[in-house]
C-alpha cells in the first residue's frame, strides 16, 4: 500500500481516520484472537460517503478491503493480511432517530449492540437482540452475521429484526434501501443480500431496525433435568402452555455446567452438578404477578409430570442476572486448554444421535479428549467446546472432521449463527449444495466483480 494511497485516503477521512504502521499492530486481531491486526492500514470513516469514495478508490487501485465492527466474531471472517486495508466502523456511532409509534430505530453500522438496547429501554421501547458480546459487537457486525443469541426462538435472528438497511456496494455505489414498513412487496429485498453475507458482498453502513414493545415481566428459572427426552418434553410443555412465547429455552450438559461453576469460575452452583442437564428459561410478559404465577404453575405441573428433577427461580433482577451469568461464562472454556468452540444447528430430534456419533469418532482419536455441550436448543442451535490437548493443525482439523461430519446426513447446519469467515470454508458443501454455493458465486461476481471485499470469505 503506497504513500500516494495512503494520502488519499486521509483526504477522504481526515489524518486522525488513518492508522498505519506499529500502531496497527497494537490493537489485537479478535476479542478471543492473541494476535495482532495482520492489515496494512486501518481507516476509520465517519459517514456512508466517506465510505462510498474509500470503496471507489480501492476498487480502482485493486486494493482489497477487510470490514471490521467490534471484531467479536467466531469464524475469523475478519482477518486481514499485510495487503489488505481494515475498514473499522467504530467512529460510525450516530443513532439518527428512534420512533416508539413506527417501533424504528435508525443508526449507523458502528454502533454497540447494548447502546442499541440501552437507547431503546430509555424510549421505553426493547430491541431484543441480545449476546454474550453486547458490549463490544457492532450492529453491522450482527447484521453481517446475523447473529442469533438468547432470544431467537421468541424475536427470531437479526435478519428478522432489520427493516431497512443501507450499503456501499464495492465501486462505491451507495444503496439506500432504508425501509421502516412491515410490508413493502416491491421487487426484491435487497437488504437480504448484505444481511449474513459477511462483508463480501457490501459494507453495511446505516440500519433501521425494528423495535418491540417492552417487556414489563421477567419470570427466569434454572432446572435440572435427568434425562433428554424430558428436556424435548419440557420445552414442549412450556411452549404450548406460554403459546410460543418463550423467550429463552438455554441447555446446558452437565460437563459445561459443571465447568462453569466450579472455581476458579466465580458462579456457585445453585443446583447441585449431578444432573446430566440443566436449562435456563425465560418468560417475559405484560404483568408480574399474573405472569409470575402462571409460570410458577407451570414448573409445578412440570414437577408433576416428573419432567423436573430440581429447579431454583430467580426472584429478582440480582438472582437472575447472576443465573445469566452462569449460562454467559463461556471464557471459563479457556481452563481446558486448546479448544475449539463449534456452533451447529441441526434437528432437536436428531441431537442426541448426533451428539453420540461425534462423540464416537473424538473416541477413534483420542483416550482423552474434552467435549462439553450448551446451546440455544430451542432454536436447534448447539455449542460443542472441544479440545484433545493439542492444537497443531492436523488435530484441529480432525476435531472439525468429528464435529462436522455427522450432520452431513442429517442436514444439519456447520454455522448456526457465526458464520463461515475462513473458519468453515472446507465445510461449506456439508451445509449448502454445488448449486447454492455457484449462486453465490454469481451473486459475489457480479457485485465485486474485482473480487475486493473479504476475499476468500465464505468461499473460495
Ligand atoms: C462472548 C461471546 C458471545 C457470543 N455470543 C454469540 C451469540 O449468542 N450469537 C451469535 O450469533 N454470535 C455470538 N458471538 C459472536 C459475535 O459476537 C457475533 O458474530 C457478532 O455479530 C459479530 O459482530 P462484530 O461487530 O464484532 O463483527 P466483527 O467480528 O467485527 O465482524 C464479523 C464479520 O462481519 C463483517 N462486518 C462487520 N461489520 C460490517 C459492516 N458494517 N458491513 C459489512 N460487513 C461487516 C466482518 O468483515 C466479518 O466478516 C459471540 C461472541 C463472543 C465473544
């Protein structure tokens, strides 16, 4: 990247929106990544325009651009190499307009995913998205993933939280496709095409995301449960009986429970770990002593049903923040050594015979190995942190042949909710056929064409 780039792109963004040379080393590449930031430069623009003459630039001087929000992603989509420019969004932080009656709220892309739910609590409005990482990911971070979360099987994906969206396409076209209407049929909806796609095909730079009514109950209890098939038949019993409004339904397997509260983790178990599984559920409602108590009543019918072995309810904020924070202490997967965190998505009904493949073909390997379970099972989303105490590369790569392989009958997903980033790209015909991925092919080519957006992202 020469000097004469480099001017210019301080007279598009401003001397102070330019990180070059050691100081682009000191910022690290990931929230969980130990290595620096591999880019030539960093540029930090401030509006959609800035944006649109950086991208105009860099596809005329063939220069390949490498998106980043707050870099808590989990796949590596946002890796740069010493030729490529970091594009940071972190100085994109204006929220434009929120409107309790339209239930919209307008922002740039740069903006933290809690400042979004804080902002919104405070027009007495709830966005429901919510993540272990709120406080660092960006919202253009979240609609480039579509990340999912705690609260899917209630509000649905970040997908189905956004109404309109805006993106600079790789020449610097700027489309503005910023809808606040529930329903808006005309021709195809662009939006879909940046939503999950990484940051190859455009970089997202406003939102308009679509608010909910507050919430002004919170019923949240922890139970444990001696077998599988009682915790398919619970989520049923509190689905049906809540009329599909759930708002969380978190698994937990014994050995992650376990993990995450035995010290040196802070959290003390509030059940005792003996239980194979442990599930975090949540209701939220219009009014807290009728809401309390038809979930009281619903644990209770559970405890008859012998679908209960044991189970705590949180009676105020503090008792239920601190049985989230059992369930959000996912950095507790650092004692076991070198790890791997895997986000699959498959049929409820298939996890168990999954779960016992994968786990036969670790024992092929390995005498030892570690293979703790969690997850967001209602949305058929699991969590798999899995280690052998080595981490060259030709173990990590059999520990993702354990893992992935057996959904490949099942249909099952390799990415619920990360994304593909470099991570997966071996595994992406395990989830998509030769057909969807020539698509996205197309769709990738005929975008950027000069191929300058997180190249090799997703595919190859
Ligand atoms: C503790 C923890 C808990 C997590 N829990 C969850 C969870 O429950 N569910 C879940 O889905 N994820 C989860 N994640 C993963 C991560 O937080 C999400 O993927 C998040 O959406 C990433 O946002 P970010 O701003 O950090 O994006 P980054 O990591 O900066 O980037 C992610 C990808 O998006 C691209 N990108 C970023 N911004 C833009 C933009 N404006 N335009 C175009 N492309 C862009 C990047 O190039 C990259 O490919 C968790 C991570 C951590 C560390």
């Amino acid at each position: 990247m020469d000097n004469n780039f480099l001017d210019k792109l301080k007279e598009i963004s401003g001397d102070s929106a330019l990180i070059t040379g050691k100081a682009v080393a000191e910022r690290k590449a990931g929230i969980w990544i130990d290595e620096p930031i591999g880019a030539s430069a960093i540029v930090r623009p401030k509006t959609t325009k800035e944006i649109s003459q950086i991208l105009a630039l860099c596809n005329e001087s063939q220069i390949e651009v490498v998106t980043h929000g707050g870099l808590t992603g989990l796949s590596q989509g946002a890796i740069a190499n010493t030729e490529q420019l970091a594009l940071s969004t972190e100085l994109m932080t204006e929220i434009e307009e929120i409107d309790p009656y339209g239930r919209t709220l307008t922002t740039q892309s740069g903006v933290k995913l809690q400042t979004i739910q804080e902002v919104s609590e405070q027009h007495n409005m709830f966005f429901p998205l919510d993540l272990g990482a709120r406080g660092s990911c960006s919202i253009g971070g979240n609609a480039s993933t579509n990340a999912g979360g705690n609260k899917v099987i209630r509000y649905g994906m970040t997908r189905d939280l956004i109404l309109g969206l805006e993106a600079v396409l790789a020449d610097g076209t700027i489309i503005s496709s910023m809808n606040k209407m529930l329903k808006n049929n005309t021709g195809y909806d662009l939006k879909q095409l940046f939503i999950g796609s990484e940051g190859t095909l455009g970089i997202i730079t406003k939102l308009v995301l679509r608010l909910k009514e507050k919430p002004s109950s919170e019923n949240t209890a922890l139970i444990a449960c001696d077998s599988f098939e009682k915790v398919k038949e619970l989520l049923k019993h509190f689905d049906s009986g809540l009329a599909g409004s759930i708002t969380a339904f978190e698994v937990m397997w014994n050995e992650f429970y376990t993990l995450v509260t035995t010290s040196p983790a802070e959290n003390k178990p509030p059940i005792h770990q003996d239980y194979p599984f442990y599930i975090l559920i949540e209701y939220s409602g219009f009014d807290q002593a009728i809401d309390t108590e038809h979930f009281n009543s619903l644990l209770e019918s559970g405890l008859d049903k012998n679908l209960i072995s044991d189970a705590v309810i949180a009676k105020n904020e503090k008792e239920r923040s601190d049985l989230w924070g059992i369930r959000d202490d996912v950095e507790q997967q650092f004692r076991l050594g070198p790890i791997k965190i895997f986000d699959v998505s498959l049929p409820i009904n298939d996890m168990e015979t999954y779960l016992e493949n994968s786990k036969k073909l670790f024992t092929k390997h390995w005498e030892e190995f570690h293979f703790v379970v969690f997850g967001h099972l209602a949305d058929g989303n699991l969590h798999i942190i899995a280690g052998v105490n080595k981490d060259d590369a030709d173990s990590m790569r059999q520990i993702e042949n354990c893992i992935y392989e057996p959904l490949r009958d099942i249909n099952g997903s390799v990415s619920a909710e990360h994304g593909i980033g470099l991570e997966k790209l071996p595994y992406l015909d395990i989830s998509r056929s030769e057909e969807e991925i020539n698509l996205m092919r197309t769709l990738k080519r005929s975008l950027d064409p000069n191929n300058i957006l997180n190249p090799g992202k997703v595919f190859s």
